[in-house]
C-alpha cells in the first residue's frame, strides 16, 4: 500500500526514535486547557472527584509539600511524581551546568550531555528542491521515503513513502544483517516506484546516539532502546550502509544521517527515547571546531541524570524501571520521560501500591510483575477525560486485576501523574537549553520556533516560559517530521554544498598563495629597481620620488610651527610646538566638501586658505608667521623642500587646474587672495614622509612610512646612491614610492580579478591607482558590494534577492568590514548591518558576508606585506645587510581600526622577509607633526636636503 501525503500519517505510524524527542509540561489531557498549566490534584485522586472543567482541586498543585506519615500511599506516590516548580528551576540550572560543560572541549568528556556536533550548519531557507531519498530506522520498522521539494519556500513538498515491518530478532542479530535489510528496503522502494535514472541523495534516519565528524560521517556510540545488533558500536553506520547500499547495487548517493524541522532552530520528539537538538554558536562548541556561524547540536539529554544529578528527582518506581532495562544507570533522564518507559514506571507504581494494599486489595496482582505489561498507548488512553476510566477498567480486567472503581481512578491519577511529570522534566529541559541560547547569542530576549515531533503529550509553551521568563518559543508540534525532516536535512546539506562550491569559486581569485605574494613582491622590486633608474623611470608604475629629506629627526628639532595635513579621511589644520622633552599639538579637523575636492583649484585652496585663518582666529595666531608644513598627501614631483608639483589626483580628489602645478605656491596665491600674510610655507611633504619623521623622533630606527588609510603609499629612507634619479651618491634620501600606482602599467593585471576592474572601471580615475584600488579603504568596501551582488546573482546569498541600496556604489563601507570582522561580535549584528541596506540575511547569510570580508581584507593586507616585503629586502641589500632591523611609522584608518588588518600584514611580512626584523609604530598624531618636524630642520638653517 503506497502513500501520496504526509496527512495520511497516524499518531502512531511506527514507533521510532529519530535523534531527538520532545516533552510537554502538562500533556494535552482530554478536556484539560493544558495552556493554563495548573496540574492535577492528589486530593481528586483520592475522590477521584475532578471539577466542571476536569480539573482537579488544588491540594496537589506545584509545590504542594509531602505532608509526611499523613499522607496516604498514593499521595506520597503522586507527590514524589509531581516537581515543585521551584525543583524544576534547580535541575533546570543543572541541566544548563551539564549543557556548557558537554560543549567544552576540557570538560565535554564529564558531562551528561554530549553535546555531539551533527554538522549542520544551515536550516532550510526555502529554496531547496529536487528529490531526496530518505530511509529510516524506527523501533519495528524501516521506512523509505521519496520526497520532492520545490524550492517554492517549501510549501507543498511532495512526499511518497513506504514502511517495511522488521523481522522481530533483526535487533538483535549482526549489524551487516540489519544493514542489509534496510540498504534490501531502499532497493525495493526504488524499484516499486521505478528506479529513476538519475542518482539520488539519500538521508538516513539513525536515532542512536553517535559521534558525528562530518554530515555524513557517524560513529556509533552505543545501542538503547533494546537493538544490540553487534559489530556496529564504534564503526561509521554511514560506511556501513554504504557497503550494504553497494551489494545491492541501488542507485542511491549520501546525503546526510539526522532528520529535522523546517524553520526550526530546535528539534524534540517525544518517541521511546527522548532527545532535543538545537543551533548552538559554533564558537562554543569545541569539538567541531566551526568558529563562525551555527552548527545543530545533538544534545543526548537522554543521559542526563547519569551522574547522580537527577537523584532527588527520580522516584523508587523509576530506580526499579531501570534496575529492569537492559541498560542499567544509564540514560535516567531518558527513562523518566520517554515513550518506552511511562508504562512501566505506572506499571510499578501499581506494583508498590498493591504491595501496600493501597490498590487492587485483596486481587492477584502477580501480573503486574511482568515487564511491559502496560503500554504508554494504554497510559494514554486511561487519562483521557471522557472514557479514560472505562479504558482503565478494560485494560486493568484484562489483565486479571478486577478493579474497583477506586483502583481505577488511582490508576488513572498515576497516568496522568507519570506523563505531566514526563511533560514538566521535558520543558524544564527546553527551557535550560533556550536559556542557553538566548545567552550565548548575547540576546535580550531569544525568540525561537521549537520543532516538536511525536504526539505522545505536548509541551507547554506557558511552562516552557515560566522555566525560561527571556525566552518566546514558538512550539509548532508537527507529524511525521522525521523523515521530512532527514529529506530537508539532505537538501539543506546540498544546497549549502553547492552554495559552498559557487563561494569558493567566486573568492578562489582573491585568495593570494605564498607563490603569488612572492610574485608581488618581486615585481614590486623590479619596479622599485626601475623607478630608481633615471632611464628606466618612465616604464615604472613607482614613481619613486624623491623627497629632498636625508635625514630622520635626532632630537635637536626645537620650535613653534603651522601644520596642514591634507589627502587623508580630515583635513586637519595644526599648531605644533616642539620643545625638549615634548611636541604640544593643538589641532582642528575641517571637511572638505566632495564639492571642494572635485571643484576647481582655486576653491580648494582658496577653502584650505579659510580653514588656516579661521584656525589661526580661533588659536589667536593671526598674528604671528609661523613657519608651516604641509603635508599633501598626494603624488607630487618635489623640486625642493617647500616646491613640489601635483603629478596626479588620487583618493577620489579631480579639482582642476592643480595637476602639473607647484601646490605651495597654489597656497601662497590663495593667501594673496585673501590678504593673508600670516603664512609661511617652508616644507612640503606627503604623509608617508610625515608619518615616518613623527614616529622618526620617538625611534631613530624609523626610517620607512607607511600609510593604510583611504589611499595607501609608502616612503623610506635609499641609499642616495642608489637614486639614479638624482645626483649626488652620499647619505640617503626618503623616497616617496607613490606604491598606490604600481600595477597601473598593467604588472599587476594577473591580479586584478573581475571584481577589481568593476571597481576601477567605475572610479574616477579608472586605470590608475591599481595598487591601491586593491588595499586601501576607499575601495575595499565597494570590491566587498560587487562581490556580494555576484553571490546574489549566483543564488548564495539572500535567497537570490538583492536590495535597491546594495546597487548603489560605495553604500557598503570599509568600516563595515572592520564591524563585520570584528572577533566575538554576534552575526545578529552583522545581520543588523545587512537590514539597513535592507537586504534580508539570513544567519547563514551573515557568516558568508563575513567570509567575504575576511577575505578582501586578508588579501589587502598580504599585498600589502608583499610591497613591504619588497621595500625591507631593498633597503637589507642596498646597505649590504645579512640582517635589517628598521622600524617603520604606520597610520591610516585602515590599518588603525580593522581588527586583523595589521596583524596579517605583520605575519606576512615575516614569512617573506624573514631576513627583515620589522617593527611597527603607529602614529599618534599624524604626519602633521612629522610635516612640522621637517619644518623645524627645514628653520634650523641645516639644509635638509644636504646630506648630514
Ligand atoms: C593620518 C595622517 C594623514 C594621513 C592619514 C591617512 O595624519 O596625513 O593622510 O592618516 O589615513 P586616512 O585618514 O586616509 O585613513
Ligand atoms: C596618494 C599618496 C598618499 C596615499 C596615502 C595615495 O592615494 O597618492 O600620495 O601617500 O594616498 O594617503
């Protein structure tokens, strides 16, 4: 008989255990309003009188104490059965105890609950389809199921399944016996619905526990539930399988081994076994060793208990159903609430009862010592409000007991008393592990869906809540969700796969090997090498200009200067008074309108003119001629100290009329403009040579500047002989390499990856700054957008959707990759990020984004260890070094506020300048001080462009 419909399932289509079953405080008893939570009452059981709504009067509500030798043997039984809620809470502090300890590493081994990581990593986001294969192994039964999901938000999937029964000892056999008959079932499902001609993934349903090392990788811990099949504990099921599988010769491929809830980020099912699952931070857990994102968490609750926790809640009868089981001390929690139990801890309970002549007095009740004499389907039926005493009288004659109508109603008490307990323990233990993770997720509040498979009794969200007060679970108990489950899990994995493979293709060209580095580096060098040729200069994308400063400060540096430190994020305008034990800085930050920078040059200068006069206003300078340095942190031809001629605009910077004109004297003309005549420009330098002379005076080791900031560029102190560029062959001079322009004669294209040139392409200054486009902060949050639009395009990211915003350019900012990376920050807020550029990310979303950040900003960074390798290794042979220890100033937002940036850029370098010991000096106050510095060399008469 085949089934179209998941609807055609029954309650009780085959008892199985899928890793993973629920709990419900207070089940869902006929005619009781289980949402209001109260539970029964023991007076009730006594009189067995219930009230207009079936409820029972209060003497036995939650909390109700033992009142001691007055209680009758049945109360004391129901009230050992029944947790105070203020027990709940304590165990549920246990069980958050034995959570956290399972999930560490250093402890993991001590903990009740293993915390096994199962490898998944995503939960369905509604665009999977295909056809899915799932088989799975229930208590008597296999499964196979055949279902198709459309991609259509998993609406409508399509579902076709088939149970074989299992031979009564297959549980007890070999395992190659069971292997076989289910690999033996799969075949004869496929052939049943003629054997498609492609291959098909495949689920397996598994509900043991297992250690898992990869989705499709599963050692067997150990048996339960009464299978004992031999040779399979500690072996790969799925190998096992897949041998069997072979010898069968089905078309069938792997999927995953674990089925689950779409939409859920929790998973219980109340069947003989009981277990939850749930997406734990994979930070937190240490054996996967998944640092971002989220992995489902097989928790094995069942076992909780197994260390002696549970002691003050397990009753007689419960010690006596385990002293019974065929696992004995092992999986108490399990044993408490799960489906194949509740019949024998009644049926116990019974037992003690009668042997106290508080139940069938005077009747044989040597039946009662029979195990599994009562079912929980038996359990079930006797609480039900309207014939659960007629159900009890039948099933309590039938096995020879001739009850009273006491003894029924008893009974039906201790029915309902064993499962609300089942119900209670098991949102106790929902709620520790929701608390777990609205913690770990550093959350408010956590609201969460809550799958629940197996309608054995349900779970009471209000319990749920009162156990877990920051928490909304969202319960939504389904049927049959196992195998659905196994066939979302398959899919999820493939589309993750595939989702996977589309990433690493698309990022594979931006993650630079060892190889390549070197190969940047050496073609840095070459152009260095040629920059510094007087005859080779022009083929060079460095331009290796020489900055007329020879020397580093030495400390003699004395005076009051003017600084200006245009070209980087501010425009700063500062009063720089160097004395003998320290520089006083006083200083202001002015914006130069996006206007301004692409205007004409006169309103630049004329703009930079007012910020001076009205800092010198506010500084009551006016009247005082300051000598001045200007830092000008663009590519300029220096002809002297204080000449030096723009060659080109970078960092989003047109303003007309400048390029090919001396900037210093751009500036005196505005001042005549403005009948200034406070101003006296002595020095002019670029900020790489201001930085490296601020950080000069603190470390006269400093001889290298280097600025990671909205552009990027580099300067060091070369060997004047080797500056073919300039005469004269003594002492060294600071060459400003201009290193945002390598590549720009096409060196760098094999580089340069599609990302990159539609970045460049849609620059202001396409074709130029190749370098830089690829390092520097102007540009590494728009490569992060035009990678982010192909993920979007290639269906990895946001389900396909993309927003208006993200198509708009420079909407995704650098800093954006500094939050995104930055070590612990939950991916909510990277998620937050995401919503206001009103793209709707999903978790799994967020940790892609991530990558792709971490990945644009690692590359950055090691290109940029590849240049400095460069440069070190110069310097190391132009001074004929074995070894070269230099320092080297360093500023920039960048390389300042990226959380990994300079840490990658450290470790880089060493590995490819190994003969090179590096250290880093961040600037303090920027070049605008080093501008002040050559300033004051420029004042003390000495020339600082003669050699010392
Ligand atoms: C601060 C320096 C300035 C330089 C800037 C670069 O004082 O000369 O231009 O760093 O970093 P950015 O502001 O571009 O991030
Ligand atoms: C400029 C350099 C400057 C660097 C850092 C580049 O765009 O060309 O002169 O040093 O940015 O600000």
């Amino acid at each position: 008989m085949w089934e179209l419909h998941p609807s055609a399932l029954g309650p009780n289509d085959g008892p199985f255990a899928i890793v993973g079953h629920s709990c419900a405080l207070y089940p869902r008893l006929p005619g009781r309003d289980s949402d209001r939570g109260t539970p029964q009452s023991l007076s009730a059981v006594d009189t067995c009188s219930w009230d207009a709504e079936g409820r029972p009067p209060g003497s036995l509500q939650l909390g109700a104490q033992d009142r001691g030798p007055s209680c009758t043997p049945v109360q004391r039984v129901l009230l050992a059965l029944t947790p105070t809620l203020e027990k709940l809470q304590e165990v549920k502090g246990r069980v958050l105890e034995a959570l956290e300890q399972g999930l560490s590493r250093q402890s993991g081994a001590r903990s009740t609950m293993q915390m096994l990581p199962t490898f998944i990593c995503s939960t369905p986001d509604g665009t999977e389809n295909g056809d899915v294969l799932v088989a799975e192994l229930c208590q008597s039964h296999v499964r196979t199921l055949w279902v198709t999901l459309t991609g259509d938000g998993n609406q409508s999937p399509q579902l076709m399944y088939h149970v074989f029964e299992m031979p009564e000892d297959i549980t007890q056999g070999s395992g190659e016996a069971l292997f076989d008959f289910i690999a033996q079932c799969v075949k004869n499902f496929l052939e049943e619905i003629g054997n498609p001609q492609h291959r098909l993934p495949l689920g397996f349903i598994f509900p043991f526990s297992c250690r898992q090392t990869g989705l499709d990788k599963a050692e067997l811990i150990s048996w339960s539930k009464g299978f004992r099949c031999s040779d399979v504990e500690g072996k790969d099921v799925v190998q096992l399988l897949q041998a069997a599988i072979s010898k069968q010769e089905v078309g069938a491929v792997w999927g995953s081994r674990l089925g689950g809830l779409p939409h859920a980020e929790n998973l219980m099912v109340p069947r003989s076994g009981t277990n939850c699952c749930f997406m734990a931070e994979s930070h937190l857990l240490e054996m996967a060793e998944v640092t971002s994102g989220r992995m489902c968490v097989n928790s094995e609750w069942g076992c909780l208990g197994d260390d002696g926790a549970l002691d003050d809640v397990l009753t007689p009868c419960d010690h006596r159903v385990d002293q019974e089981s065929s696992n004995p001390g092992e999986r108490r929690f399990e044993k408490m609430v799960g489906s194949l139990y509740l019949g024998e801890i009644v049926r116990h309970a019974m037992l003690m009862l009668a042997s106290e002549q508080a139940l069938f007095i005077g009747r044989n009740t040597s039946i009662l010592a029979t195990k599994a004499v009562l079912t929980t389907q038996q359990v079930l039926e006797i609480m039900d409000n309207e014939d659960g005493m007629a159900k009890a009288q039948g099933i309590l004659e039938a096995l020879g007991l001739q009850p009273s109508e006491r003894d029924c109603c008893r009974v039906q008490q201790l029915c309902r008393a064993v499962v609300s307990r089942a119900a209670a323990l098991s949102a106790m233990g929902l709620a520790a592990v929701l608390s777990h993770m609205c913690r770990s997720r550093q959350l408010e509040r956590l609201v969460v869906n809550v799958g629940v498979d197996g309608g054995l009794y349900h779970t009471s969200a209000s319990v749920v809540g009162l156990l877990a007060p920051e928490c909304a679970a969202n319960l939504m108990p389904s049927a049959d969700v196992s195998g659905l489950g196994a066939a979302m899990v398959t899919a999820v994995a493939l589309r993750t796969v595939a989702q996977r493979n589309n990433m690493e293709r698309l990022l594979a060209p931006l993650r630079l090997s060892r190889t390549d580095l070197q190969r940047v580096q050496a073609l840095m060098r070459q152009e260095m090498e040629r920059g510094l040729d007087r005859e080779r200069n022009a083929e060079s994308s460095l331009r290796m200009l020489p900055t007329y400063v020879c020397h580093t400060p030495d400390g003699t540096e004395r005076g009051k200067f003017l600084a200006l430190d245009l070209g980087g994020t501010n425009f700063r305008v500062l009063v720089v008074h160097v004395a003998e034990d320290n520089i006083d800085i006083t200083n202001e930050i002015y914006v130069i309108p996006t206007a301004v920078m692409q205007g004409t040059g006169e309103a630049l200068f004329n703009h930079i003119m007012e910020c001076i006069m009205d800092f010198q206003m506010k500084q009551e300078l006016m009247d005082q001629v300051l000598p001045l340095g200007f830092t000008f942190s663009f590519p300029c031809q220096q002809l002297g100290l204080d000449k030096a001629v723009l060659l080109n605009w970078t960092k989003g910077f047109s303003a007309s009329g400048c390029v090919g004109q001396d900037v210093v004297q751009m500036l005196r003309e505005a001042a005549q403009r403005k009948q200034h005549t406070a101003l006296k420009v002595v020095a002019v330098v670029n900020d790489t040579v201001g930085t490296m002379m601020a950080c000069g005076y603190h470390d006269p080791k400093c001889e290298i500047g280097l600025i990671v900031g909205t552009g990027t560029n580099t300067c060091y102190m070369e060997e004047r002989a080797k500056v073919g560029t300039m005469d004269g062959d003594e002492g060294r001079m600071c060459i400003n390499m201009e290193w945002g322009a390598f590549g720009d004669n096409g060196c760098l294209d094999d580089f340069f990856t599609s990302f990159d040139r539609l970045v460049d392409e849609k620059s202001i200054n396409a074709g130029k700054q190749k370098f830089e486009k690829l390092i520097s902060g102007m540009y590494l949050g728009e490569i992060v957008r035009q990678i982010l639009l192909a993920l979007v395009e290639e269906q990895v990211l946001f389900c396909g959707k993309s927003s208006h915003k993200l198509q708009n350019r420079d909407i995704f900012q650098t800093k954006f990759l500094s939050t995104i990376e930055t070590p612990g920050l939950a991916l909510v807020q990277v998620q937050g990020i995401l919503s206001n550029l009103e793209l709707d990310a999903s978790y799994e979303d967020s940790v892609l984004v991530r990558e792709v950040c971490q990945t644009v900003s690692l590359r950055a960074a090691h290109l940029c260890a590849a240049g400095m390798a460069a440069v070190v290794e110069k310097m190391r042979e132009s001074r004929g070094l074995e070894q070269l220890t230099v320092t080297v100033g360093v500023d920039g937002t960048l390389y300042k506020m990226h959380p990994h940036f300079s840490r990658n850029l450290q470790q880089m370098l060493q590995e490819l300048a190994p003969l090179c010991n590096v250290t880093f000096l961040q600037s303090e106050d920027g070049s605008g001080k080093g501008a002040a510095l050559v300033a004051a060399v420029a004042c003390r008469g000495a020339d600082p462009s003669s050699p010392q």
